[in-house]
C-alpha cells in the first residue's frame, strides 16, 4: 500500500508537533490503534471515512493509495475535524460533493 497526504493536512492540535514522525511511522508500516485517520471513502454512496490507523492491517487496504486527508488523536477529534473539513469544502465550493473536490485536489 502507497500512503500519501494531502498537502494541507487536516491535523489535531495534539499531534502538530508530531506530525511528520506520525507519517513517516505510517509509511513504514506502523499503524498505531490511538491515531485517526480521514480519507476519502472507498464506497460510492460516503463522502469521508475516518478509522484508527491499525485497521490499515486488513487486506482490503493493501493493494490501494490511501490519500490522508487528516489525522486525528481521538474518535471525537476526528468527527470534529470532518465537520471542519465539510464547512471548509462548502465555503470553498458552494457544494457538498466533498469526496469530488478533494479527488481533484489530490490529482
């Protein structure tokens, strides 16, 4: 699996300081069950998925990119930055077809 980030990373206060030690940990293969990661989602219907960086063990994450979008220190953090990332995409584009604008981004 390829990991790539997304230029303006969406990251939790906490983890700032640490964060291109957290990526260089992920690109390596450690995958920590107390980090959230926000990606894209793989299904049709979402718009953003967020999971603990352990899950990145199963299979199905095996063959893809993961394009991060952000990283977060706890699940609640998490959800609050998806809805920091929502309000932004929306301000941004006047839409809500997240997973579109951030697909042509990451291009």
């Amino acid at each position: 699996m390829m990991i790539r980030c997304y230029r303006k990373l969406y990251i939790s206060e906490k983890l700032r300081e640490k964060q291109f030690s957290i990526i260089k940990d992920l690109t390596e293969g450690k995958y920590s069950p107390f980090l959230y990661l926000i990606t894209p989602a793989k299904s049709a219907q979402n718009q953003l998925e967020f999971f603990t960086a352990s899950m990145l063990h199963q299979d199905v994450y095996q063959q893809d990119v993961l394009w991060i979008i952000g990283l977060a220190d706890s699940y609640d953090v998490a959800a609050e930055l998806v809805r920091k990332i929502t309000k932004d995409v929306v301000k941004t584009t006047g839409g809500t077809d997240i997973k579109k604008y951030f697909m042509a981004e990451l291009q």
